[in-house]
C-alpha cells in the first residue's frame, strides 16, 4: 500500500486476496446489505445499465491518460472500480459492507472494509476519488464532501454519478434508500457549498427518462405500487437493441438536456 499508493495505516488483511479491513472503523452502518450488494453483484455480470455506465466512466478517464489511482468510495462489489482496473484505471475500493469487500476483491481490485473517513488518510494525498451512485444514498453528506476535500490533492478530481431529475422520483427511489435526485443546478449548488467547483456535467440515460416516468413516477404519485422494480431492470441485457442504445448512451446522450442519470467532474474551488 505504501509503496503503490504513498500511505500506511492499520489496514489488516480480511482473510482472502486483495480484501482487508480498516480496525479503526467500527461503525455497522452500510449503504447496502450484504444481500444487497450480493444482487448487485449478480446483476453486473449480465446488466446492459451497469455496462452502459461503466464505459461512459471509463471514456472519461481514457480521456484524462492520468495513471493516478482512483479511490472508489461505497464501491459495492466493485462494479465500477473492477471494469476501470481491467482498462488500466488502478483503483482502491473502500466499502463498509463485508460482502461487497469480498465481492470487489474476487473482482482483482485492492479492497478496504471501512467508510472514508475512518481511514484517516493524508491531507491532499489522493488525486482522484469517485462517487458512483453513492451521494443520493448518504443523509450527512457535508461531512463526506468536507472529508473528500480534504484529503484531494490540488489538483485533484471528484468523479460522480448519481439519480438525477426530481421528477423521476419514484417508489424505486424510497426502496433504495435515496435522499435526493440530482439536476445540475442542485448538484453544482450543493459542490458550491463544500468547497468545489463543476468540472463537467451532463445527463446520460437519455433513452430511459420517458420509460421511467410513465412506469415508474406517475404510477407512484397515483399511489400505485410499483411495477418495475430496481432489480429486474438492472439485470436487463438489452440484447441487440440494448447495444445500439449503449452507443448512443455512450456518445451521444451528453448532448440532451435530461437523463435518468448525472455524470459530474468536481475540482477543489481555490477560492472557498
């Protein structure tokens, strides 16, 4: 670790290749479950919505041709983090759940059991940090923003997704534990308030933003029950059609003015 990455701790190993544990972490709060984070994990391998997204990630970081490790914070079982690493993104993956530790680690990349700010790392010694669809899920997040400035090089970037468009809001969003959907306005309002500054931003899912709203956002305000759950969606392979959408996805969807998602690139504000 300190050889790779710059910093020691009292990381332990877990008990199984690249997985270990921050002892100094003591809280059991987790954004997912262990069950969770197992379906997640099964959904990845076949999903047309996790491999969409995983190259619109992995477009950005090519683009950037920084060697400079990313740390993939609420990671999961590594979704992200695992398909970066196989295109020469190095990656730490930090998760408080166990299972998605083991899960990430299974996957090739270096995983900590721990929240971030147990980890007390170094101030101004991490270049790059991501938040993929972790932001929505966490109630202080001035306290998460407060920490990832901290310990942001200069120089260093904030990669983000999250749910975005309010009007989207579904039961989907209430099962899966979000606070908030995102437009670019209030996420770049709420960076503001923290200290950063937007980058870039723009919507993808454009294709999905109808589909949801009919299925999904007037049926909730009708107080119907949900009739598509997150879960069966994500583990949609799209087949052709789904592969036609992920070019377009991919390329294109940065162009329109909505998605059912929100990429963002935060830098530290100087001025703050």
């Amino acid at each position: 670790m300190e050889r790779d990455f710059g910093w020691t701790s009292v990381i332990e190993p877990l008990g199984a290749e690249n997985a270990y544990v921050n002892r100094q972490w003591a809280s059991a709060s987790t954004t997912f479950s262990d069950e969770q984070s197992i379906s997640v994990d099964n959904a990845a391998s076949t999903s047309w919505w996790f491999e969409t997204r995983n190259q619109l990630i992995n477009k950005y970081f090519v683009s950037t041709q920084s060697t400079a490790a990313l740390w993939d914070i609420g990671s999961g079982p590594g979704v992200v983090s695992s398909y970066l690493y196989a295109h020469g993104t190095p990656c730490i993956a930090v998760e408080p759940s166990r299972q998605g530790v083991i899960a990430s680690a299974t996957r090739g990349v270096l995983s900590i059991e721990s929240d971030l700010e147990s980890l007390q790392l170094p101030e101004s010694s991490v270049h790059r940090v991501g938040l993929f669809d972790v932001l929505e899920h966490v109630d202080d997040r001035q306290k998460l923003l407060k920490e990832i400035r901290r310990v942001l090089t200069s120089s260093g970037e904030l990669v983000i997704t999250v749910p975005a468009l309010n009007y989207l809001w579904s039961s989907a969003d209430v099962f899966a534990g979000h606070f908030v959907r995102y437009s670019r306005r209030r996420l770049k309002r709420e960076l503001a308030i923290h200290g950063f500054k937007l980058k870039k931003s723009h919507y993808f899912f454009a294709t999905l933003v109808l589909p949801l709203f009919l299925l999904r956002a007037i049926p909730y305000r009708l107080g119907i029950n949900q009739p598509i759950d997150d879960e069966s969606l994500l583990e949609q392979n799209g087949g052709k059609l789904g592969r036609l959408l992920q070019i377009f996805e991919v390329n294109l969807s940065r162009y329109f003015p909505a998605g059912t998602s929100l990429f963002a690139v935060a830098i530290k504000d100087d001025l703050f």
